[in-house]
C-alpha cells in the first residue's frame, strides 16, 4: 500500500472523527447518523477524485455541473449526465491505480445515475508503461 493512501486514510480518519463528534453534539443518535456517514475509504476515494478533477482543470466545471443538474433548468438533466461520466471516468481510474479502494470506488459509482453513465462502453485497463 503506497505511503499516500495511508497518509489519505489518516486524515479520513480524523475527518470522519470531527463529523462523529459533530453529530453527537448536536444530539443526534449515533444509530441512526452512523450508517448515512462515508467510510474511510469513501473519503480517500473523494479527496482523490477531487484531486484528479484539480489536475484536469476541471474542478469548476464538475461543481458548476453537479450544482445546476439539481435546479429546474431545461438542461439539468443533460448536466447531471456530464458530471457522472465525467465522475464515473476518474472513479475507474482511481480503482485502477489503487486497487485497495475498488471496494469503495463501486460504492460511490454506485450512486451514480447508470443510465447516464455509458453502460455499452466497455470497462479497459489502462497498460503501465
């Protein structure tokens, strides 16, 4: 396992205490906001989904997407299945690079809307040169 997922699991870690702690202060039964929360994994899958959004230049452009796909625009639809291509696209490639995270990348994926997310594209593997 490469020093940085672990580095990303720890600050998953410490951010999932704070949001833990944010609940139970508020005096929210942990029975019932303990199962809405991500997982550790969840989290590092989003910083390195946001990451690779960042080095493609298209952080804005995902946010700007997934933020106009919930109003009642005569697109938003259209929007909505730009961003989960787009998500869906970097969410492969982090299970390809990182193979320990599969388990959470699908999870993620799976909240995706799969009828705008290519279904006939076949899944490849990218080759390491």
């Amino acid at each position: 396992m490469s020093l940085d997922i672990v580095r990303l699991r720890a600050d998953a870690r410490l951010e999932l205490d704070v949001l833990i702690e944010h609940h139970a202060r508020d005096g929210e039964d942990p029975w019932e906001f303990l199962q809405e929360l991500p997982t550790v994994d969840e989290l590092v899958v989003v910083a390195l989904r946001d990451e690779a959004l960042d080095a493609q230049g298209k952080t804005a452009e995902y946010l700007l997407a997934r933020l106009a796909s919930e109003t009642s625009r005569a697109d938003a639809a259209e929007l909505r299945a730009s961003a989960d291509r787009l998500e869906y696209e970097i969410l492969r490639e982090i299970a390809h690079r990182h193979p320990v995270l599969t388990h959470a990348v699908w999870r993620l994926a799976g909240q995706l809307d799969h009828a705008q997310v290519s279904p006939a594209e076949p899944a490849t593997r990218h080759r390491e040169e």
